[in-house]
C-alpha cells in the first residue's frame, strides 16, 4: 500500500514539474517575442531618424554650396568693377 501511494506521490509531482516547466517555456518564448518586436521597433526608429538626419545634412550641404557659389558670383562682380574702375 505504501508504494501505491508513494508512486501516485511521485507521479503527481512529475505532472506539476512539467506543467510548471511548460507555462516556463510559455513565458520565455512570450518574452523572447516581445523583446523581438521592441528590437524590430527600435530598429524601424533608428532608421527613420537617420535617414532624417542624412536628409537635414544634404538640404544643408546645398544651402551651403549654393551660398558659395552666390558669394563667389558676387566676388567675381565685385573684381570686374573694380578692374573696370582702375582701367578708366
């Protein structure tokens, strides 16, 4: 009679182990999808302002170019009167 209810005792202590060790996994593989989607999130994030960060230092670039190249017509403008001044 001992063993009977030693090994019904045991047997009901496997079935815990394992449904305890099931909802375990359950939550590990909810955790290690979530971290998944906060890292897809994250990445999605830290493309977009890049990519807005790349665009503001173009749009920059040209505004700079395009002041040099007005300041060098000007320059330019400037020496042609200045030669036209000093030829008369």
């Amino acid at each position: 009679m001992r063993k009977i209810v030693l090994a019904a005792a045991v047997a009901g202590a496997a079935l815990t182990l394992a449904a305890c060790s099931e909802k375990t996994e359950d939550a590990a593989t909810e955790a290690a999808d979530s971290a998944m989607a906060d890292a897809e999130t994250n990445m999605d994030a830290a493309t977009d302002a890049a990519t807005d960060a790349a665009t503001d230092a173009a749009a920059a670039a040209t505004d700079a170019a395009s002041d040099a190249a007005d300041a060098a017509t000007d320059a330019a403008a400037a020496a042609t009167d200045a030669a036209s001044e000093a030829a008369k």
